[in-house]
C-alpha cells in the first residue's frame, strides 16, 4: 500500500528485519512458494451475512482509553501478519477463502468437562464490549485497535478448569487446502500461543470477535482471536479452534521455529532488543512517526505484578 511504501517505513523495515523476510529467504528455497502470491482477490469487506452482524457495535468501555488516535480501518485492514494465508502484509488480497462458518472451538484438557461450542452460541453467553488497544508487533511496528470482544477470564470461567491447569495452550485451524501457507511445510503448523492462568485471567487478556463495530474482518483473524496488549503481537493468535487447559508450559509457534529469537513470555520491554534489531522504538501505522516503545507497551500498570519474582527469567522476548 502507498502509505506505507512512505521511506520512513521501508527504513524502521530494513532495520526490523520481521519474521517474514526471515521467512523469505526460505521460501525461495522451498517448492511451490508461488502458490502464496498467486490469486489476488481484494477482500475487504468481511462482514457479508455474518450471523453475528446484529451484535455489533458494542458498547465502548471507557476505562480502556488511548493517548494516540485509532489507526484507520483502511489501514488496519490492509497490512496483517496471518502467516497461514502467506507471508506479505497483504493478507487481505487473498483471505477470502477462510471459512469462518460453523466454526467450533474445542475446550479440553484440565477441565471439568471438555467440550465442543461453536461460536455464535458462545456469542450468546458472553457480554462483548469494545476496547480500545495498542498492538505492538515485534517487527517494530505498532497500531491502535477498537476491538470488539470479551475478557479471556469469562471464557476460562465458562470452562471450569482443574487445579492443576497452569497454562492455556490455544491453536488455530489446521487445513491447508483453505490457507496455503499451511503447505510450506518447515513451520511448525498449526500456530500455537499460550498464556500462563495468571496472565489469561487478568483483566487485559481480551477474546476478539470484532473490530471497528463490526465482526471481525478475516485478515483479523475470524471469527475469534486472542489479544493481549501487553505482549509481542505474535502472541495474540488468530481463528481459535482450540483452548486446551495444561500443565506444562505449550510451545509456541514461534518458539518451534526459532525458540532463539522468539520466547514463551514476550512481553514487550524497549530496552532488551531482539536478536537482530532495537525495540527501542516503533513505527505508528498509518502515521509516518516513529515514537518510544513503552515497558509492556503502556500497560505495567496492569501487568508488572504477573512477572513479580521472575526477573532472573527471559520473559521479554
Ligand atoms: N494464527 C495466526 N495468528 C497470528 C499470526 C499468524 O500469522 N497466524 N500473526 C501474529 C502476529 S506476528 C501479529 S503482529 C498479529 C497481527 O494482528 P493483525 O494482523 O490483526 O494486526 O497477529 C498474530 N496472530
Ligand atoms: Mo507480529
């Protein structure tokens, strides 16, 4: 896109060499790379008899307010990480093909009961609210979000886990055919997050639904997604099949592919740079400016407390 091909941008990119040039260098190894950039299908427009539609917008809650203004939807909505449907920011050419329904999320592992809901039926057993977020990626660029959803805390109450869950471990679909990405077979597929129960259970830890008033956009990561603000955008998962209660702590995606320069906590910290570039600063989409990265990405407030007694622990990439 033209606003972001700006020289400040293609600068703070050379310099925050993201997962996907990473990626890149890969994928011009592998066979049948090509497939990812071939069928080019502009879709923006994502809310078509989405049967969740009347649900939107939401009630803002006031007490999840910004100092910086929203990043435009236009923008927001032509510039995503969603690995599974390739490896460029325009996902939103190519998205289409993801079935968002029915879409059912299993809950299993350390809980009472485990279970199987689809998703407009979870819908009407949650509250949703709209947020207002930062999302900070770890490629040293950030954005700011209306999210539409509910806290993770109502969905881990609903699931009723054991004593001996520690550690939530969501998964997204799995279905090459749908996205293609899943074909490049040297990741570690499908995309796996986790979430300590402290950190699921805090306040901040939001299931997405909607974004900008609406349900979410596919590029988004429809129909339901994690975000957690304070944590390395990576971290929020995208089109959740899958919430399993464990003891053990998951491994994610990212650390699968490249546990050195990826970590489990990632939480965002300005003065502990990732292995190849500074995260002293990001770049604000959308506006040209690059600005201070904040400790937790201005969240501290609400989270230090969760990393109380684990200074000594790589918990900030
Ligand atoms: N399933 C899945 N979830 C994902 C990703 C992905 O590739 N696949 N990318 C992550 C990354 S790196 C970021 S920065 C955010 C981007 O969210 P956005 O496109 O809504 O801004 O989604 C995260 N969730
Ligand atoms: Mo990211």
């Amino acid at each position: 896109m033209h606003y972001i091909r700006r020289k400040g941008w293609e600068i703070s990119e050379r310099h925050a060499t993201p997962e996907a040039l990473f990626l890149n260098r890969r994928a011009v190894l592998g066979a049948g790379a090509g497939a990812l950039v071939a069928g080019v299908t502009p879709a923006f427009a994502a809310t078509e008899a989405d049967p969740s539609a009347h649900l939107y917008p939401a009630k803002r809650n006031e007490a999840f307010k910004l100092d910086r203004d929203l990043t435009p939807e236009k923008v927001n909505s032509q510039y995503n990480n969603f690995f599974e449907f390739g490896m460029d920011k325009r996902i939103f050419t190519r998205v289409d093909a993801l079935k968002t329904r029915p879409w059912t999320i299993k809950i299993d592992g350390l809980v009472e009961k485990p279970t199987e809901i689809g998703i407009d039926d979870l819908l009407k057993r949650v509250q949703l609210e709209e947020r207002l977020y930062r999302l900070r990626c770890v490629e040293a660029w950030s954005m700011t979000i209306p999210w539409t959803g509910f806290p993770l805390k109502e969905l881990v109450d609903l699931a009723r886990p054991l004593s001996s869950a520690k550690y939530l471990r969501f998964e997204t679909f799995l279905d090459p055919k749908m996205a293609p990405g899943q074909k490049q077979s040297w990741y570690p597929w499908p995309y796996v997050e986790g979430l300590s129960m402290a950190e699921a259970t805090n306040d901040l830890a939001l299931m997405v639904t909607g974004a900008y008033g609406k349900p979410l956009a596919k590029q988004f990561g429809a129909p339901i997604r994690l975000h957690v603000p304070w944590k390395y955008g990576f971290k929020s998962i995208k089109s959740i099949t899958r919430i399993s209660f464990v003891e053990e702590q998951p491994k994610s995606f990212w650390q699968g592919l490249q546990g050195g320069e990826y970590g489990f906590w990632a939480n965002v910290n300005p003065e502990i740079a990732h292995p190849r570039w500074s995260q002293a600063t990001e770049e604000v989409l959308g506006t040209g400016n690059r600005v201070p990265t904040l400790l937790f990405n201005g969240y501290g407030e609400q989270v230090a407390h969760l990393y109380k007694g684990m200074e000594g622990q790589r918990i900030w990439f």
